[in-house]
C-alpha cells in the first residue's frame, strides 16, 4: 500500500474515531449532569426542585441538544431526548417536554413508547388534566410486565391521589407499589407516603414500620431528620416513654438532627406531664425555652406552662404572662392564636373582678375583700352627702359574676369556680334579670357533668319561679310541653339551644333574628347576646360597640339598653385611644370555640 494512501487513511480512522469519542463524551456528561441533578431533587424530594437541580437539569439540556445538533444519527439520540424531556419536565417548561416525549414516540415506538407515555401522563397533571393523568397511568400499569416500572407508575398514581384527597385508594395504591419495587429511593418516597397516610389515620403501628422503612432506604437528609421527628411524635402518641427517652438520646448524640432537638425535647416534655411526671416535664419545658429561643418548640413550651397556669392552677397572673411571651416568641406555632385569645379573656376576666371589686366599695363605702356579697337588692345606701342606687348596683354585679362564671366554664375549664359564681347570682341577687340566666346555666353544667339529679330539680325550680323566662320555655320545648307561638322568641329559643351544642351555627341564627326583627324584646336580648359575646367572649371591641348601637337605636327603651349605653360608651373611648397607639390584635369574628 503506498505510503500517502496509508497516511490519509490513518487519518480517516482518527478522525472517525475522535468524533464518536466527542459524541460519545458529551452524552456521558449529560448523564453524569443527569446524575447529580436527580440526586440532588431526590435529597430534597418533598420541597420541590431545588434551585441547583434545576440548573443542572439546564446543562443536561444543552449537552444533549449538542448531542442532536452535531450528531443527530447518534446511537445516543433517543437516550438523550428522553434526558432532555425529563430535564424539561422537572423544570417545569411542561410543553417543550411535551413535544419531547412525543417525538421520542414517533421515531422509536417499540421502545420508548411506555417510558414517554408515564411522562405525558404526568404532564397532563401538571397541566391540570387530572382525571386523563390517572386514566393514562391505569392503563399503562395493566399494560406493563415490569415490576420496576409498574412500581414508578403507581407511585405517580398515588401522589395524584394524595392531592386529590381519595385517601383510600391513594394507601392502597402505595402499598401495591411498595411490594414491586426494588430501587431504595422508590421505596423510600413509597414508605414516606405510607407513614403519612397511617399517621393522619391514627394507625401508629404501621406509620411507626413506615419510617423505619423510610430511614433504611432513603439517601435524603430532610426525609431522614422527618422520619425520626415522626417516630418521636409517635411514641408520644403511643405513650412509650422509655423508647422515647432512647430516641431522644440518640438524636442528642448525632449532629445531623440538631434542627429538630427542641421538638423532640418537647415531645418528651408533653410526655412527662402525661405520665404524672410532671416535675420532669416542667424542668424540661423551661429547658427547651432557654435552648432553643425564637423557635416554635420554645413558644409552644411557653404556651403550654400558661395553659397549666390557667387551666389547672387558675393562677391568671402567671397564665397570661407565659401566654403573652409565647405569642411573642415565635409567629408560628401551632397554638398562636389560642394563646392570644387567653390572653385577652384572662384581661376581661381581670377586668370583671376589678369591676366588681369597685361596686362594693362604692356600695359600702369602704375596700372590700370578697366578691361575695349576700344583700337585699331593695336597700338604699349613703355615702356622705350621696345616695346611691344600690338595685342598679348589684345588677352590674351580678352581670360580672355571669361573665366571669361564663369564661370559667367555657374557656377555662375551671367548673368549680364557675358554679361559684352562678350559684351566688341564684343565692345572692333575687332580683337579678340574670337569675333565670344562672340557674338555666348550672342547669346544663350538672347535665353535663352527669348529676341529673340535681340538674333536674334545679330546672324545676326554673320553670316554678320564671315560667315566662325563655329558658323555661327551652325546657318545656325539650319535654314536649307547650310552648310560645312567637316566631321572634321561637327563633331566640332555638339560638339558645343550637349556641350549647353548636356555637358557630347558634351566632348565626342570633345574627338572622336580628335582620328579621328589630322591634320585639327577643331581638332585643338576641343583640345584648351577641354585644356580650363580642366584648368580653372574642374580645373585639369593634364588633361588640356595633351591637351595643344597635340596642341604642332600636331598643332604647328597653332593660337592655341600660347596659348597652354604658359600655358603648366605654368602648368608643377605648378605641379612640387605641387609634393613637398601636392597636392589639383582635381575634376575628369566624374564630369560634
């Protein structure tokens, strides 16, 4: 062979040979691009396509549109649009993947037809064709014989499923999936679903499996740190407290889940005062709130102690200054605006017993110490030169000790001190239009408590003594006893009965008496209902002020406007000056208990 033929000929070879090597490197290094990205969304997986994945998917896009553009015969060709379609998919540029994957059908059918239709199908959800997604994927998974791929289709199924709440058929699906797969980062994600699911059904057995499965087989950080804070509120929920106190351990000793020490800490803290350990869990909760300041297990500590100030020891002092910093703490956390709204009752409950405090050294002339005060509601007292009205008195009196018995029985689960308050109203002020109010009250309160016996005579006594009361009226309705035809005081008794089991449901037909009625005297009370709910209930001023008008201008004639005057009044200074300052937060009208 001649020597210059040799030559070119080598030549030809090298040139052959260096170009496939250059197709051959470009499309390696869009799938080691391919690679990192999908490692880096499957660590965040849960959180949506990281900012680094997404432009690492960018460059597997251009490294394959390299691979098409200089060789399009490449033997690469159809590996390199399906990374493209996926690259364009998680970036969500859904149409150009679309067109993609369409192309990847038409020129090889035989065998990318499946692998382009599951991405179709996840376009159409992403696209928000729902319904064709799941059809599309129902019959993919009939139609495939791979364990693996029908694995990664039903998957898919359930995540849509999940977000269009058919819980059930989502768990099975997963569960299905879950027995087919081999891949560890499929499972994973598969027992991540399944842990959820069990845990939002109470199932804590088979969400505990779940996150053990899910911390066996997954490669990402968050899922990792999530499944153990899960298994941590488990054993809580379970009442484990020696495998909790081990977790907990265990957590301290690994830097990776300092992020979720102080939750776990309360976990356990929650756990302590649930077991009679109550020494442990409060010196553990004082812990979390010194360690772990400005975090949400910090505020909810702090909620937590205000709520045992209030609920169990009835020290409103205490209560209200752990409820104020917890609100203060973190704006987060889960029982924020609970802890506002205590903090707001425990000022009015304050503010009714300074009021009554006031009363009776206006009445007697001098400071007194008890709250209890057994008079006769006729006498007329001096002091000096002055003559004070003492019947007009013990009314405001007897109002605040309703209020005060009110937010201790519904808010602040303190029955006891409720029934002292209501039965002094009984005991105490006979001439009370509060009364009836009271006795109906304590009434249902013994129902509640299970001493019918008592309840019952209490309610005799009710129908003896204001028959004409619409609370003896409620009570013949509940025997089947005559009853008013009046549609205004029909519709205020069925407020009254609806408000004791329903408290939305009652303000609304409270609120539909009012745009029906406003000249009989059950609109009139309907309204002072409503004043009162909103003054010293929800603590909204403004709404409370709007009824209190209302009374003024169509009722003033009536008993109720006589309270009305006042404390409107009251509120229209409070809020002027409140305007000059910065205002509290008020908690909104839909925020029933």
């Amino acid at each position: 062979m001649p020597y210059h033929f040799t030559k070119v000929f080598l030549l030809a070879v090298i040139i052959i040979l260096i170009s496939g090597c250059a197709y051959f490197n470009t499309f390696y290094n869009a799938q080691q691009r391919f690679e990192a990205a999908e490692e880096i969304r499957l660590q965040n997986i849960g959180e949506g396509v990281p900012d680094k994945a997404a432009d690492t998917y960018g460059i597997v896009i251009q490294k394959c549109q390299k691979v098409l553009d200089k060789w399009p015969d490449s033997r690469y060709r159809h590996e390199a649009i399906l990374l493209m379609g996926i690259s364009r998919f998680y970036r969500g540029e859904y149409r150009i993947a679309e067109t993609l994957f369409n192309n990847l059908k038409e020129e090889a059918p035989q065998t990318y037809d499946s692998e382009a239709n599951f991405w179709l199908a996840l376009i159409n959800w992403r696209s928000g064709n729902t319904q064709e997604a799941l059809f599309e994927l129902k019959v993919l998974t009939a139609n495939s014989d791979d364990p693996r791929f029908k694995s990664r289709i039903l998957l898919a199924r359930s995540d849509i499923l999940l977000e269009e709440e058919q819980r059930g058929e989502a768990f099975a699906t997963l569960e299905e999936a879950a027995n087919l797969t081999r891949d560890s980062n499929e499972k994973s994600q598969i027992y991540y679903q399944i842990a959820s699911l069990a845990y939002q059904n109470q199932d804590f057995e088979l969400a505990y499996r779940a996150n053990r499965q899910v911390i066996k087989n997954t490669i990402s950080k968050s899922r990792l740190v999530e499944a153990n804070l899960s298994i941590a509120r488990i054993f809580h929920k379970q009442k484990k407290l020696r495998q909790l106190e081990d977790l907990q351990r265990s957590l301290h000793e690994d830097e990776k889940y300092k992020d979720i020490r102080g939750e776990v800490d309360l976990e356990l803290a929650l756990l302590y005062l649930e077991s009679d350990r109550s020494e442990e869990g409060l010196d553990l909760l004082q812990k979390v709130i010194e360690k772990y300041q400005k975090t949400i297990p910090a505020a909810q500590a702090l909620f937590t102690i205000g709520e045992i100030c209030l609920m169990t020891a009835h020290q409103m002092d205490s209560a209200s200054v752990f409820l104020d910093r917890a609100v203060k703490e973190n704006a987060h956390f889960e029982d924020r605006k609970l802890a506002q709204r205590y903090v707001k009752q425990i000022a009015a409950y304050q503010d009714q017993l300074l009021a009554i405090k006031t009363k009776q050294e206006e009445l007697a002339g001098v400071a007194t110490d008890t709250i209890a005060v057994a008079v006769d509601s006729s006498e007329v007292s001096t002091t000096g030169q002055t003559t004070i009205d003492s019947s007009a008195i013990y009314d405001q009196i007897a109002t605040s000790m309703y209020k005060l018995g009110e937010l201790d029985a519904f808010h602040f689960g303190q029955l006891d001190t409720a029934h002292y308050y209501f039965n002094e109203i009984i005991r105490y002020f006979p001439d009370s239009s509060l009364r009836p109010k009271a006795m109906f009250t304590v009434s249902y309160l013994l129902n509640t408590q299970g001493d019918t016996t008592r309840a019952l005579a209490l309610a005799e006594q009710l129908l003896s003594q204001y028959p004409e009361s619409e609370y003896a009226a409620y009570i013949r309705k509940a025997r089947g006893q005559a009853a008013t035809t009046d549609r205004s005081e029909i519709a205020l008794r069925t407020a009254e009965i609806t408000w004791l089991s329903n408290r939305q449901r009652g303000l609304e037909q409270y609120q539909f008496l009012l745009t029906e009625d406003t000249t009989s005297a059950a609109s009139a009370k309907a309204a002072l209902f409503l004043a009162n709910y909103y003054d010293y209930s929800q603590v909204n001023p403004d709404s409370a002020l709007h009824f209190y008008q209302l009374i003024n201008t169509h009722f003033p004639d009536s008993e109720q406007s006589l309270i009305a005057r006042e404390r409107s009044r009251f509120l229209e200074n409070y809020l002027t000056q409140s305007t000059q300052t910065q205002p509290d937060s008020v908690v909104s009208d839909d925020e029933t208990d």
